[in-house]
C-alpha cells in the first residue's frame, strides 16, 4: 500500500514537471486577479489594506478551480484510471496521493506568491503570517471539493467544477478571511484555525470516498 | 409488532417498484390536487382578505402567507433529497434517482420563490431589496446547490450514472449545508451585528396564524402534487419502451 502510493507519488510528480502550464497557469491567473483589483477599485494604500485578506483570499479559491480539471482528466483520457480501477489495489491512495500532488503543484505555489500581497495591496505585514496560515490550512479543503468536483465532472463541460465547488467553499472563505480580521482587530484567531483544521479532519475521508465512488460512475 | 414491520417492509419494496408506483400515483393525484388547492386557496384567501392587518407593517405583512411557506418547503424538499440520496447509495433503487430527479426543479423554484417574495416584502419594511443577513445568504447557497444539481444531472447521459453522481453531490452538499449556515452566522456577527430581526415574533395572533399554518400546509401539498407528477413523467420518459408501460 505504501509502496504503491510512493510510486504513484513518483509518477504525479514526472507528470506535472513536464506539463509546466498546469502550474504556470494558476500563477498567472492570480498575479493577474490580484493586480485587478487596485486597478478596479482604488490605488489609495487605506482602501486596499484593508480589502487585502479578503482579496488574497478570493483570487487564490479562483486560481485553484483552474487546475481541478487536471486532477483526474488525464488519467481518464488515456486510459491509466481505467486499469487502476480493475485491478485489486487500493484506490483510496490513488486518490489521497492525487489531490495532495495537486494541492502541492497548484496551491503551494500560489500560497508562496501570496507574501508578495503585503507589497502589492498594502496589506500590515504584521498579519501575514496569519494570512498564510489561513491559506495553508484552508486550501486542502478546497483541494478536496476540487478533486470531487473533477471527479463529477470528468469528460464534461468545465464550467460544472467551478459551479460545484464554490458554494462549497464558502465556509473556508469565511473562516479564513475572519481569522486575518479578527487578528487586525487585535483579537486571538486560533478559534478560525482551528475551525478549518476540524473541517478538514471531518471531510478528508468522506471526499476521498466520495471521489472513489464518482470515478466509479465512469467505468459502469 | 412484527406483521407491522413486514407491511412496512413490503411497502418499501413496493415503492422501489416503478409500475407500482405509475399506478398508484395515477390514482392519488386528482385527490392530492383537490386537497391542495382547498388548502391553498382557503389559506390565501383567508390570509389576503380576512386577517386582520399588522399594526406595525400594515398590509404588506401579508405576503407572509407565500414568503413562509415557500421556505419552509424549499428547505424540506432538500432533507427529502438527502434521504433519497441515502437510499439511492445503499440500495441502488431506482425510484430514489427518480425521485431526486424530478424534486430538484421544484426545490429550486421554492426557493427562487422565497428568495422574491422576501425581497418584495423587503422593500417596503426595510427600504432594500436585498440585505447580507445571515438566513438571506444561507438561502441564497441552498438555490445554488440545488442549480448545481440540476446541472450535474443534465451533464450525464446515461440516467443510472447520473442517479448515483447526483446522489454523492446531494450528500456532500447535505453535509456541508449545516457548516455553510454557522459559518454564514459567525461571518455576519463579525462583520455587520443584525440590525434587522428576521425571525418572526412568536408572539404572532392566532388570527394570523391559522391561514399561515393552512397555506403552509397547502404549499406541501402542492410539492407532494408536482412532486407526483414529475416523477410519473420521468418515469415514463424512462420506461417508454418496457413491456408493462406499453400494456397501461
């Protein structure tokens, strides 16, 4: 079992190496949302601090919708899900293993990236440390609805993942956005931490059963 | 005891049956209309012209004999789903993919509906159609959870797939609705403290109270009537070609 999940580990790394547009494109797209804003709204350095938390925090959730198309998408085209799925192997660590590769390609990335928002929307450098702690503990959730959704959505338009995933989500954009406010407000925001740590806990084995059970759906 | 439970046992199995089912809902439905539309009609019409007007709202207040119960509904027709959804992992029953099917639509126009009559009914007491409270956004989410549904299904070409993959959604979607309304609370107490009670009084007169529970009741028929229709529609799209439909 563990072997198994080492290879396939191995395997998912090869794979997104050499597809540098499944981890460039989310990069992009959030340099590119983040510097909308000030463009759109105001340049006045007041304004921006204090909308930064919850900007970061929506144009990260919209950078990772681009990459849920490609968690499962390829294995299903050619063919290597279907083998995996007749074979007698545990399908749970091809699963666990996907979504964390995916989650260490597409929002790692962008989280390592989000330090710059205390140059670009002013935010007080004081909170971004609760800002990317927020982050690292709220996108694996996101991740799994991602991979629910790609797993729902596999073969069909892509319009259906973002539509599936962000109603979900919206729990994990309220926590983590309170946690950098109510930090700003001089109050502790562990409580949201913790919160997110919890719903991460409680859906991590209920999304990767339910992913196993939509991939199924495509080989019956 | 026991004889009970095997005609409850019986009963679901029947009910998993889909001949069973076109039978008896072809028989049922003209009484579940008549109910409905004496329930709805007396509970409106009492409602509208014969409860005695709010001395604080006036007769804008009266709205409230379509806002409540297309609320209550619309969240009763998502639990229902939910169970459908259960049973349609487990036991594969068709009926139960059927009947998600054909609820999700309806669910969907409830609360569509309480989505504007609240705003309509908003306009006039609060001066804004629309406000970021806790319960207006919650509802907000189920509508778009059960849009998503209805998407998902439609994305599926072979119907038994699609029955299971909108079952998995109505389950997480049934996990996350109770997270997604604490954290919507915690969010609007942090954010703006309510400033406008939504909660209706529960010291409301009984002279408005019983059109309200009468026009409820109604509005649950009428789900039950449409609910019985649209699935005989599907399962007659689905089974137009088996032996026992062409026979009916």
């Amino acid at each position: 079992m563990t072997n198994l999940a080492k290879r396939i580990f191995y395997k998912e790394l090869v794979s997104y190496r050499k597809r540098s547009s499944t981890y460039l494109s989310p990069i992009v797209f959030f340099l590119i949302t983040i510097a909308l804003y000030p463009l759109a709204l105001s340049n006045d350095p007041a304004d921006l601090s204090f909308l930064a938390p919850g900007i970061t925090w929506i144009c990260v959730l919209l950078s990772t919708l681009l990459s849920i198309q490609n968690i499962f998408n390829e294995d299903f085209e050619d063919g290597s899900l279907d083998i995996f799925f007749s074979l007698r192997v545990s399908t749970l660590s091809l699963v666990i293993v996907k979504i964390l590769v995916n989650w260490i390609f597409s929002s790692l990335p962008i989280i390592i990236l989000s330090s710059t928002v205390v140059f670009l929307l002013f935010l007080p450098s004081e909170s971004l440390v609760i800002l990317l702690t927020s982050l690292l503990i709220g996108t694996p959730v996101i991740s799994l609805f991602g991979a629910l959704a790609g797993a729902l959505s596999l073969g069909k338009s892509s319009i259906l993942g973002p539509a599936i995933v962000l109603p979900l989500s919206l729990p994990i954009l309220i926590l983590g956005t309170s946690a950098v406010s109510s930090f700003l407000n001089g109050e502790n925001p562990s409580f949201y931490f913790l919160m997110m740590l919890a719903i991460f806990i409680f859906l991590l084995p209920l999304i990767c059963y339910a992913c196993i059970g939509a991939l199924r759906l495509h080989y019956e | 005891m026991n004889k009970t439970f095997n005609n409850l046992k019986t009963f679901y199995h029947k009910l998993g049956s889909s001949p069973w089912f076109y039978k008896i809902s072809g028989i049922t439905i003209p009484y579940v209309a008549l109910f409905s539309f004496l329930f709805l009609s007396i509970g409106i019409v009492w409602g509208v012209f014969f409860s005695p007007t709010d001395f604080k709202q006036g007769d804008v207040y009266r709205i409230i004999y379509m806002h409540v119960p297309a609320a209550s509904v619309s969240q009763a027709i998502y639990y229902t789903m939910t169970v459908a959804a259960v049973v349609s992992m487990i036991w594969r029953m068709k009926m139960a993919g059927i009947f998600i099917k054909s609820m999700a639509p309806i669910g969907a126009s409830f609360t569509f509906l309480a989505l504007i009559s609240g705003s309509i009914w908003g306009q006039p007491t609060w001066g804004t159609w629309w406000i970021w409270d806790a319960r207006l956004t919650s509802t907000l989410v189920l509508f778009i959870f059960y849009i998503a549904i209805i998407s998902l299904y439609s994305s599926f070409s072979e119907k038994k797939s699609a029955d299971q993959a909108v079952s998995i959604l109505t389950l997480v979607g049934a996990v996350n609705l109770p997270i997604i309304k604490k954290s919507v609370d915690w969010w609007n107490t942090l954010h703006q403290p309510a400033s406008i009670k939504f909660t209706q009084s529960s010291s409301i007169s009984p002279e408005m109270l019983y059109p309200l529970i009468i026009s409820i009741f109604g509005f649950y028929l009428v789900v039950l009537l449409s609910g019985l229709m649209a699935m005989r529609a599907e399962i007659a799209k689905r089974e137009i070609n088996k032996e026992w439909f062409k026979n009916y």
